[in-house]
C-alpha cells in the first residue's frame, strides 16, 4: 500500500456543450519519501491529476487515498504550487511565504525567521520587502515555491515549477529541491515537461497519454546521485521516455507538443 | 509643477471672462464682480445675513453628510459582502436592488421630507430645542445622503467580491487556511480597493446629493441652504462664493479617499 494512492479515477468536466473526458481509469501509487516525476503531451490532464490528490476537486469515479485516508476536500497532508503564478499580489514576498506559519497560528518574529531562510534557499534575499508585481514571472515562481515548503505538508504537488527559468537556475533549484526532500523525506510529486528534468529529480518517472488521460508508462531511476546529465546511462533513459512520448503523440495525432 | 501650472489656465481664463462681464453688466444682484466673491471667501467666519459664517454652515453640511455616508459605509459594505459571497443573499438583495438603484436620491427627497418632516437625531434622543449640532440633523436628509452614498458602495464591494480570483482563495486553502482565514486575509485585501473606490464615489454623491437635500425647507443652516437663503435676497455674491466652497470641500474629500486608496491598491495598478 502506498503512501498516495489514485484507484480507477475518472474525471469529466461538464463544459457549455460537451463534457471532457479528462482522466480515465487512472491508477497511481506513491511510496512515502518518493520523488515522482510526470511527463505527458500537453493536456493529457496532469494538472487536473494534481488538483484531485490535493483534494481541490472530487473524482467522477474511482477514489484517492492519502495515508490510507480517503481524500475529501483539501488537507493538511498535500499542498500544491500552481502551474499559474499565485502569489498573493497583496503580500510582499516576507508575508507571503510566511502565509501558511501564519494559518497555523505561528509567532510573528518566528515565522518571519523561517520564512527567510526559504526565501534565502530560493536565492532571492534582499526581495523579502518587494511585491509580486516587482518580481520576475521565475522569481514570483520560486517564492511559491518557499511557500509551499514553508507550509511543510507531507505531500508537495509541484505543478511544472520551473517551465519559466533559464536552465542555470533550473539546474541549481532542481539541486536544492532534492536536498530539501532527502533532508524532510517528503513525498513529492512533480509534472514537467522536461525530460532532463524528470531524470535529473525522480526516483521514477511516469508518463502519461491523452485523451483520455491515464498512465501509459513508467520508468524506474535507479541513478546514483548526483546524477550526471551527460552519463550513458541518464542519456539512455533520456532517449527511452522521449521515444515512449513521441509514440503517444503520433498516435493521438501529434499536433500538440 | 508643470502640470499644477497647465491645470490652473483653464480656471484663470474663466476669471478674466467673469470679470470681464461682471464689468460690462455692472450689477452686482446679477454678477458680482470677482474681488466681491473673493472677498467672501476670504473671511469665513463673518456672520453672513444673520444665518453664521462660511465656517459654520460647511460644519453642519459636512456633519450631516459624514454622518449619512457612514451609515451608508456600515450597512453597504457588509452588506456588498455577503451578496457577493453568498449566493441566496444574492437571490434575496438583487432583484430590489436593481429596481431602487435607477431611483435618483434627489426623487426621494419629497418622499423623505413627508415621512421624516422636520424631525432631527436630537428630536430621537428626546432633545428637543437643542441649539447643539445634533438639532440641526434632518433625519429625512440624513436618509437621503445615505440613499446617495449606499449604492456604489454595496455595488463596488459586491464587485471587489466577486473578482477574487479562486486561484488566491484555493492557494490560502492549500497553505491551511479556514474560512474566516479565507475572508479575512483573502476576500478583503483583495477586494479593498473596488471597496475603496465605492468609497470614494460614494462620499462624492452624499456630497452632491445634501446640497439638493438642504434647498428645502426645515432647516436653517448649510452650505445648500445659504444658497438658497442668497439667492431670495439676491446676495449673488454670497452664492457664487457658496458655490466654490462646495467644489472645493467635495474636491478634498475626494482626494482624501483617493490618497489612502491609491495606497491601499497599489498593488493592483500595478499587476501585470
Ligand atoms: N475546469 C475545467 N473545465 C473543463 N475542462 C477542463 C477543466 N480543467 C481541465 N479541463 C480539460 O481537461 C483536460 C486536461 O487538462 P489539464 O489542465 O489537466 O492538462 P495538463 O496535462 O495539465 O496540460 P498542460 O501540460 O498544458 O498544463 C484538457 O482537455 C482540458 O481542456
Ligand atoms: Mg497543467
């Protein structure tokens, strides 16, 4: 039994018209302490996976199971960095990463110290007094990241955090990421669309297909860390999860990357 | 500086014409002349045709309408709350909200003046021939004012409401908040500056609307009313003098509201 666990779950949108067939059938599990990673072509319903384990929305059909808990409504467990950027425009940087210490009803002066040293691992000190709107769409996405992290739930849901970042930085918060989730043994699940990435982070890679979304494969890390991108081995898995990819999209038509 | 400069052209150049006809007609119970209006202005507290000064009469204008935007402040804004955040306080308030909105204040004020007649707040608290501020309070105007200033008030706040994005409210849910968390920390901040600007907008129509309220009879003080007194006497430059004052109190009012907020909303001029 694993620590997550998605059963059978169906997922329709009822739009204007027609209703999206969004997820079906999915099985999932995650071990506790596990980074996994999803791939799959745009679409496929990766967010709308995500927004179902943190209980943002309920299953059509099957069930999610959270430390053998049904997932019913949002929890303490699961907290979730958005795709979209939202930091709260109100807020500057300090109080937004100290929101979730303030919910838990955190002294002032303490929570204000672990929120910069978050806002000092993202590498953005001397921003903890700008607004969002003072900050670069992969700053603002970083410091929702130390939000998250500040909040300190078992599950981190990361919802590709680092599509908007030059690889430099990518490459050194892909490095503090795995460092903070050896360090608190979280339980991590995270979409992108970078394969380097997926490889770089998980210790297994799903990869899923559309239409209707589900998990069409899945690929086991077994690299040391820290892993090497340019190693024979991290480059064969590269060029094994693109292939599986580019299978799924010729087959649905292949129009969206 | 510039642009201090560039806004008072427009309003040199109408003096110099003023002035001009003022001259040309010379009679001052059809246009005074312009030192005549400045020199009014230019003593506030003179006694003017036996009603008070300048001073006075603003002080009770200006107490009447604080007092009726207050109420309208206390009862709008929570009220734009809930039917923005409640759906059946949205069934229940929109249909008749929709029906008394085109209803300008100005229409109740024969209404207002028939239920409420001369009665002041010092007539509710049994105290009656008061010569405190308190007897000079029409109830039928303060209804009025409140009439004026509810309605953008309760329609920004219903709209501030409404525009928070459910990405901020699921974001706090996620980070552990409740439903009070949600409103206090999320529905507020976010929606305080449509709030505010309901204010601003609001306090400029009690303004507007109390000086309609004091042309008519029961009352022997404010600013409308010495207007109206000015006028049967043909003290044109008593007037005209009223009239500047009451841009001029309405002006700063509004810039009072805008200056907190422009601050309170800084962050949403400036959202990409
Ligand atoms: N609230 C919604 N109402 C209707 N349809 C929706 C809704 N949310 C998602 N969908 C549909 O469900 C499918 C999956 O969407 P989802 O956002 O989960 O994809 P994704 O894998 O995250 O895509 P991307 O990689 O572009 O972020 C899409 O076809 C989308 O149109
Ligand atoms: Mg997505």
């Amino acid at each position: 039994m694993g620590f997550v666990e998605v059963e059978a779950v169906k997922k329709i949108f009822y739009g204007e018209k027609k209703e999206v067939v969004a997820l079906d059938n999915l099985y999932l599990t995650v071990n506790e302490g596990e980074f996994l990673c999803i791939v799959g072509p745009t679409g496929c319903g990766k967010t709308s996976l995500l927004r179902l384990i943190a209980g943002l929305e309920k299953p059509s059909a099957g069930k999610i199971l959270i430390a053998d808990k049904m997932v019913d409504g949002i929890s303490r467990d699961v907290t979730l960095v958005f795709q979209q950027y939202s930091l709260f425009p109100w807020r500057n940087v300090l109080n937004n990463v100290a929101f979730g210490l303030e919910m838990k009803g955190m002294q002032k002066s303490e929570r204000y110290d672990y929120a910069r040293g978050l806002i000092e691992l993202m590498g953005l000190t001397g921003f903890e007094n700008a607004y969002p709107y003072e900050l670069s769409g992969g700053m603002q996405q970083r410091i929702a990241i130390a939000r998250a992290l500040a909040y300190n739930s078992k599950v981190l849901l990361l919802d590709e955090p680092f599509g908007a970042l030059d690889e430099r930085t990518r490459h050194r918060l892909q490095e503090q990421l795995l460092e903070i989730w050896e360090r608190e043994k979280k339980t991590i699940i995270f979409v992108t669309h970078n394969i380097d990435e997926a490889i770089f982070l998980a210790t297994r890679v799903l990869i899923m297909r559309d239409r209707p979304g589900r998990i069409e494969k899945e690929v086991k890390v077994n690299l040391k860390k820290p892993r090497d991108r340019r190693s024979r081995e991290f480059l064969q898995l590269h060029i094994k999860i693109r292939e599986i990819l580019e299978t799924i999209l010729t087959e649905s038509g292949g129009n969206n990357v | 500086m510039k642009t201090v400069l560039l806004g008072l052209i427009i309003p040199i150049l109408i003096l110099i014409v003023w002035e001009y006809f003022a001259v040309k007609v010379d009679n001052t119970s059809l246009l005074p002349r312009v030192e005549a209006v400045f020199d009014r202005l230019a003593h506030p507290f003179t006694n003017l045709l036996d009603t008070g000064s300048f001073v006075h009469h603003i002080l009770v204008s200006a107490t009447r309408v604080l007092l009726g935007f207050l109420l309208a402040v206390i009862i709008g804004v929570p009220l734009g709350l809930l039917v923005g955040r409640i759906l059946l306080f949205h069934r229940l308030f929109s249909p008749i909200i929709e029906i008394l909105r085109p209803l300008c204040p100005i229409a109740w004020i024969p209404f207002a003046m028939a239920i409420f007649k001369t009665y002041t707040i010092a007539d509710i608290f049994g105290l009656h021939y008061t010569t405190n501020i308190f007897g000079q309070i029409q109830l039928g105007m303060l209804f009025v004012i409140f009439y004026g200033g509810f309605f953008p008030i309760f329609l920004n706040t219903v709209h501030g409401v409404k525009s928070v994005k459910s990405l901020y409210i699921e974001s706090a849910l996620l980070l552990g908040a409740n439903q009070r968390d949600i409103f206090k920390k999320i529905i507020l901040p976010s929606s305080a500056p449509a709030i505010l600007t309901g204010l601003r907008v609001g306090l400029g129509i009690s303004w507007m609307v109390i000086i309609a309220a004091e042309m008519l009879p029961g009352s022997d003080a404010g600013i409308g009313y010495l207007i109206m007194f000015s006028y049967e006497l043909a003290e044109m430059d008593i007037l005209i003098a009223s009239m500047i004052l009451i841009g001029a109190v309405g002006a700063v009012l509004s810039y009072g509201v805008k200056v907190i907020a422009d601050r309170t909303g800084r962050w949403q001029a400036r959202e990409r």
